[in-house]
C-alpha cells in the first residue's frame, strides 16, 4: 500500500511540536523555580492537589454509578 508524500511530513512536524512544547514548558519551570523557588513549589502543591481532589472525585462518582447500576 504506498504512503503519501505528506504523512511522514505530518508526523514529523506534529512531533516537532511536541518537542517545542516540552521545551518551553520546561524553560518556564525552570525560569520559574530559579526566579522565585518558594512561590514556585507553592503552585506546584495547589496543582497537584487539585488534581488529586479531581481524581478523588472523578471515582467516587464512578463507584456511585456503577453502584446505581447493580442496585
């Protein structure tokens, strides 16, 4: 089956993107944690925090509707 010209082309920009997106975001946390450490780790805790209260959520919820659906 041949392959178009294009896709090989496509998934190397889509990876370029993702390499570039990794770049900055790392370039920010580390701008970040050198401009202001403390303030940094604090955000860093709220993150992880929220997300964690999410996935808390996320399966309570879950286990109550399969529950629903045994009851």
């Amino acid at each position: 089956m041949p392959v178009r010209a294009g896709a090989n082309l496509e998934a190397r920009f889509s990876m370029d993107l993702k390499k570039a997106f990794l770049f900055v975001a790392a370039a920010f946390l580390i701008l970040s944690i050198w401009n202001n450490p403390s303030a940094t780790a604090t955000a860093f805790a709220d993150f992880l925090g929220n997300v964690g209260g999410f996935l808390e959520d996320a399966i309570d919820k879950f286990t109550e509707f399969f529950r629903g659906l045994t009851a």
